[in-house]
C-alpha cells in the first residue's frame, strides 16, 4: 500500500490549524507536616495569605502563615485524612460561603455545608468570608431600633439597628437565653438572623433550633454550627461565615440582619490553638498579638449603611463568656472597647431568681436613647432612677437603717420594679405591651400591689387592655409615643378598680 503525499501534508495543515498554545500550569507543594488541624507545606512559592488549597484528596485548607521556607496552612475538613507527601494546589481564590435566600431556615457549618440532612445548598452568589467593614462615609448613624422583646434591655439598655452589643457573663447566666429571646421577637419585622454557634455541645445547639422551630424563627434564621467537636480552624472562621451570609442579606437585598455569635472567647481560644500550632510567638494569656485584631475586624462589619448603599443594616451581638465575673481579662476588655455597649449578666441575680439576671447599673447601650421609640424614652428615665434609687437604700436597709417614710416608699416601688423587670424565658413582649407594664409602675399603680402579686397583676392589666382597651393599645403600637396617656392613664385606672390579687 502506498503512501500519498497530499493527504499527509493536508492532515499536518489540519493538525498545525487546530494546534493551541493553553497550557495549564498549576503549582504544587507537598505536605511536610500535618495534625491537630494544621499543615506544613514546602515548594507553593507563590501561595498568598488567606488564599484557599486544594489537598489530593479533596479537603480544603487556607494559607494562615508564610514562611521562608514552607507555609503554614489551617486545614478546613478532617486533618486524619491528610498524610505527609500528599500533593497541595493553589486555587487562587479566597475562602467563600454560599449565599442567597436559598440558605435561610438551614443549618450550616462554616464552609455551608449542610447539617441539617437536606440537600446540599444551590448558591448563585458566594461571598468572601474575609472582607472590608464599611467606611465611614459608607455609614449612617444608628436611630432605628431593634427591640429585644425583653423589658429590662429595650427600657434601659436599647439596641439599635446597625450596632454591636457584647451580652457578658459567667457561664449559665442566660446570655444564650437572651440572643433567641431576640430572634424570636423578630417575627414579622423582616429582620434576617443568623445565629453562629462556637465550640459549644451539639446537644446545646439542637435545643436552640428546636426552640427556633417550635416559634417560627426558623422561617428568618440561618443557623452556622461549628461545634465543640469541629476542628479548630472551624471554629476561627465560624463567625465570619455567618457575617458574610448577613452580609448578603444587607448589601443585595438591603435588609436589616441580626448576627449573635455565640461565643467569641470560644473563638478566640481555638484561633490560640491555631497560632501555637504554627509557632506564631505568644502574648498575654499565650492569645497571639493580633487576637485584638481578630475581633475587631469582625465586629467592624456591623453597620447601619447608608441610603446611596440601600440602608440596610447588620447588627452583631456578641457573648463572652467571663470566668467568676472576671471582666478585666483579656478577651473581655477587647471586645467591651470594639463594641457599642454591653449587657452584663450577673450569677447573683440569677441565682436570686431575678431573670434575666441583667445588672442595670453596669450594663450600658452607647446608642442610648437614639434607638428608643418616644413612649419608652420618657419612661424609662425615671425606672433607672427608680431602679438606682432602689439598690442604694437596700443596701441601708440590709443595715438595719431606720428609713424615712419618702426612703420607705422608694424601696418599695424599687421592688415591685424587680418584679416587673422579670421575665420569662423565650416570651418577648412586643414594645406597646412594655411601655403599658413599666408606664403603670412607674406612675404608682403597682405601690399599694403585694409584690408578690406584681406577675399576675401584669398579666391581667395586658388581657385587659388587648380585650377592652385595644384602641390605646394599637395607638401605641402605631404612633410609639405617649401622645394619649391620659387614655392609658384612665385604662390603667379602669382595669385597677375592678381587679383582685
């Protein structure tokens, strides 16, 4: 069989035309060294901080430290499964999370993954876990106000839309208790939550998602779990996950969001771990020298923006957990200087049965009264004084102190005040029904009321006033402000002749 010249040269002018010069080069290191959630990578020259690999068999890592001669790398998956020689890539990308309505209602963990035994998460848009807080000119100032449901925060302690307000004390004192009370009262505002769970048991974080579902919440809340089991490097970056998918919801869908991440001394001791591991040198309580660092920029993101940016907003409530009320440690006092104010729960108080436990003499909003309706405004100065008032003279009275009759009646209306204060546990009240409670007794109705009957006394006047007075209650919903107290006043009076302890 013979050869024909023609229909060589045409294939080679066939090969030549089809011929393309893309190449695919991609740089690989090998592992060196590898456990307790960290690696050592040696050959990725050219790999950037913060940037993502690839391991060969699939698990994800993020470039944390580099080195001279190697990089460290905290591994995002089963570090186990990674043996030293295994291959590494660069992705020349940065950590994202999935974002998007697709997300809400499910359960995560912080690469959005899902927990929850649903299909896995269908995201057009994926956001940097790390990126820029907001700029000033970026920003408005915070006025509108995010109610808590609880009447001892959004009396005295108000929170606003678009602020970072620390909720600090020792362990079971009802930090946790507070953030879903809030959660919960956001049903029907449109706020967006997410509630980001650090180190703690999965026993814990399956109770708040069933309290989430037995109250509807879940319908508004994405829940990002990194748990006591998960590694380290999980936990670290837990509370940027969760930032950046309310970060979605702010900056695409200018919404107002709601972040409590529970809790960042849980966060600050597995990014610890991390350090040492990689041999980052030590500072005060063996945290490296940017853990300061480490919080701020998080906290940072939270923002009220402004009208050209959609005014959105994403308001971050952080707990810390304090070790027999050592607020001076380390961690505390970083995060009590980066955020707006705080919430200070005391083991005395709640053991006292006065829940929540807040302490309003040291607890503190730096918004103040810019993010309060009116109607709770003029109020609520006069329960701090009442409340202040009250904590001074029972000290004398502790003594044994004679009082005069004017000191007498202060403590008395100081403890029926107590009472009022209290609250149970995942039954926010909507704001109207607040300002009607601490409205009647900071005007006198409860001082002739045994204090132990201060509960059923609120109880009744609330019926009361949604079943015969529900035009001054809807008054007040809507308008916010005391423009008709002589109706609430005459109610209150109405409601008072008639009732019976």
């Amino acid at each position: 069989m013979g050869f024909k010249p023609e229909e060589i040269a045409s294939i080679i002018q066939e090969e030549i035309k089809q011929y393309g010069k893309d190449l695919d080069v991609s740089e690989v290191g090998q592992v060196i060294e590898v456990g307790d959630g960290i690696a050592r990578i040696y050959g990725l020259r050219n790999a950037m901080a913060g940037e993502m690999l690839t391991f060969e068999n699939g698990v994800s890592g993020q470039v944390f430290n580099l080195e001279e001669d190697s990089i460290g790398a905290i591994i995002l998956g089963e570090s186990t499964e990674i043996k030293e020689g295994f291959s590494v890539e660069c992705t020349g990308k940065v950590l994202s999370v999935p974002c998007g309505p697709g997300i809400i209602g499910r359960v995560v963990d912080p690469l959005g993954n899902p927990l929850d035994g649903k299909p896995a998460i269908k995201a057009d848009v994926y956001r940097p876990v790390e990126s820029t807080a907001p700029g000033i000119a970026d920003r408005q100032s915070v006025f509108e106000p995010l109610q808590t449901g609880i009447k001892a925060i959004d009396s005295m302690i108000p929170i606003g839309r678009g602020q970072r307000e620390l909720i600090i004390g020792d362990r079971k004192t009802g930090k946790t208790a507070i953030a879903i009370d809030t959660i919960i009262n956001q049903k029907d505002t449109g706020v967006i939550c997410v509630y980001v769970a650090i180190g703690q048991k999965d026993s814990t974080v399956a109770g708040v998602i069933e309290t989430l579902k037995q109250h509807g919440a879940l319908d508004y809340t994405v829940v990002v779990n990194a748990s006591s089991s998960a590694p380290a490097p999980q936990q670290f970056i837990a509370p940027y996950s969760g930032c950046a998918i309310a970060e979605y919801f702010m900056y695409e869908e200018n919404k107002h969001t709601l972040v409590i991440y529970d809790d960042l001394s849980k966060q600050a001791v597995a990014y610890r771990q991390v350090s040492l591991l990689l041999n980052r040198p030590p500072g005060r309580e063996a945290f490296p020298g940017d853990v300061f660092y480490l919080h701020s920029r998080l906290l940072e993101r939270a923002a009220k923006l402004s009208d050209d940016l959609g005014a959105g907003s994403l308001t971050a409530l952080p707990i810390i957990e304090t070790q027999e009320g050592e607020v001076s440690a380390y961690i505390p006092t970083n995060v009590i200087s980066i955020t707006d104010g705080q919430i200070y729960l005391v083991p005395d108080l709640f053991f006292n049965g006065v829940r929540p436990a807040v302490d309003v003499g040291i607890s503190v909003s730096r918004v103040g009264g810019s993010a309060q309706v009116k109607a709770m405004k003029k109020i609520a100065g006069s329960l701090r004084l009442d409340l202040a008032a009250f904590r001074e003279l029972e000290a004398f009275a502790q003594m044994g102190t004679d009082l005069d009759p004017a000191a007498a009646k202060q403590l008395e209306r100081g403890k029926r005040m107590v009472e009022v204060l209290k609250q149970g546990q995942y039954k926010p009240l909507k704001i109207a029904d607040q300002v009607i409670i601490i409205y009647a007794g900071t005007q006198g109705y409860l001082d002739d009321v045994d204090v132990k009957d201060v509960a059923k006394f609120e109880q009744d006047l609330l019926e009361y006033m949604h079943s015969s007075e529900k035009g001054v209650v809807d008054a007040l919903a809507e308008k916010k402000d005391l423009s008709e107290e002589d109706k609430l006043k005459s109610a209150i009076e109405k409601f008072k002749s008639k009732w019976k302890s």
